[in-house]
C-alpha cells in the first residue's frame, strides 16, 4: 500500500520469500511413503528433497548428504539415524540514530543497512532520536562430528541436513526491510510526540533549569523504550542431521557419539536391544548445546 501510493517519495522493497522446498520434512515424507511400501510418492519425495539443493543454494550452501543423493530400494531393510545439535539462532540489537531536517529524516550508524534519506512530511529540522533494529545471529554448536556404531561396528558419520539457521535467516530477510522501515517510523513518532511534551514541560516550569532537567529526562526515557523486537522462536535445534545404514532385521545395539572438533565425546547415546523390521526403523538424539 505504501509503494503504491501516489503521495510517496520512498520505495521499500520487501523480498519474496520464495521457500518452498524444505529438505527435512521432504525427507520425513520419503521415510513415510517407503516404509508404507508407496515407492512413486517415496521417489517424488526424495526427488523434492534433493531440488532444495537447486532451488535455494543459499539456504542450503553445505554438501547433499548421502541419505538424500543416494536412493535406496523400498525392499531394503534400514535403520535411519536423524540427530539434532544446537539452538535456534537468535536476534540481537543494532544501535542507530534517526537525525531530522526538515520534511525528512537520515539514519546514521546502521551496521547492517544502508538507507536513503525518508521523507516525512511536516518533520522540523534538529532533532535526534536513537532507536534498535534487530538482527539475525546463528549461535553455533560444538559438535563437529555424530558418529554411529551398530553392535560395536563404526557404520558411518551423520550428515548435515539442514541448517535450521540459515531457513530462520532467510524468512527474517524476506520481512527485514519492513522491519525496519517500521521501527524508524516509530522511533519518530514517540521522538516528536516527546518534543512537545518538553516544550510544554519548559514553558509550563516556573525554573528554566528545572524544566530543561525534565525535558532531558523525557528524551532519555523515549530512547530507553525504543529496543528491537527480540523475539523469536528458542526451543527449537539449530541443526539437523542424517545418515542411512543397512541392518539386518532382529535385535541390535546402536550407539550415537557425539564429538567436538578435538575429538573428544560429548555425548554417547546408547540404544541396547533395538528392534529392527523391515518397515521404518528411526532413531532419534539431540546435543542441545
């Protein structure tokens, strides 16, 4: 509404989202359809998983795991592994300072965006307001490598399936702009709505110095109140990752290690007894450092 309107001097481009290929519930629906012996919807699955890879380079920047790149028959008996590390990303603050002249307003500092001057009709010239935005962080994980054991025998590495960073990034840019945008307007508003509450303060003050003190506070206290919006989703990992091995059907001992980049074990989960059929067989472990 806001770009289409004729009265406006500032376009504010807002990104397409454009994410419609999620590898890991791809993945899910492939596990799904082959146990419940569906191979076209299992292969259709699989095939959807892998155009993650083509179609958002950017989410996915890492290798195709091989759970994914090589298929499997629905006749082959297999025990799939899906581990999870980390924590969600989250936000921090960026500091920045709104400037006024008159009929528009500048932005200075702005780490992470640069913004032509906004126009913003009736604005007077000197004032000065601070504001926050916020900005996406990935928090990591020390683990390094997920080593898995069958009955005592290395059966191979897990593999990195999705980076739960990266999809919380890309939904955060499509909306960054507006965010902004927002944020600015707002810091403006209780700016100005501040400044003519001092000038009533000063000129209602029978003490000049009193109602400078007052006037000064109230601007303090509009800044103090103008923080990014932080919030965001906590309780979810920051990273998933798979792996595929082949397994005779029976009773087995799966063991699930967990280790930094020194090598040192962080973790060892250990599943005594599993049974294995010829459906679906998933194992589940997390390392929520």
């Amino acid at each position: 509404k806001l770009n289409n309107s004729k009265d406006n001097k500032l376009k504010i481009n807002p990104k397409d989202l454009g994410f419609y290929n999620d590898a890991f519930a791809d993945y899910i629906s492939h596990l799904i359809y082959r146990a419940s012996g569906e191979e076209d919807n299992s292969r259709i699955s699989l095939e959807q998983a892998k155009q993650a890879w083509e179609h958002h380079a950017d989410v996915y920047n890492y290798p195709m795991p091989r759970a994914i790149d090589s298929t499997t028959n629905v006749n082959s008996t297999m025990l799939n592994v899906i581990a999870f590390t980390g924590k969600a990303p989250g936000k921090i603050p960026i500091g920045a300072r709104i400037t006024t002249f008159d009929g528009y307003f500048t932005i200075s500092d702005p780490s992470l965006y640069h913004i032509q001057p906004i126009p913003f009709p009736g604005l007077k010239n000197g004032w000065n307001f601070k504001f926050e935005f916020p900005a996406m962080k990935e928090e990591g994980t020390s683990i390094s490598q997920i080593k898995v054991y069958i009955d005592s025998v290395y059966a191979g590495n897990l593999q990195l399936l999705e980076n739960i960073a990266n999809v919380a990034t890309k939904t955060f840019e499509s909306q960054k702009s507006i965010t902004f945008f927002k944020t600015a307007l707002r810091a403006v508003a209780k700016g100005i709505s501040a400044g003519q509450l001092g000038k009533t303060i000063k000129k209602n003050t029978n003490s000049g110095g009193l109602g400078d003190v007052l006037a000064f506070v109230l601007n303090a206290a509009v800044d103090a109140t103008e923080h990014a919006d932080l919030r965001t989703w906590r309780t979810i990992p920051g990273y998933s990752f798979v792996g595929e091995f082949p397994i005779s059907k029976g009773r087995h001992i799966v063991e699930i290690l967990f280790l930094d980049n020194r090598g040192n074990i962080l973790q060892k989960d250990k599943f005594s007894n599993y049974l294995i059929n010829k459906k679906l067989n998933v194992l589940e472990s997390f390392y929520l450092d």
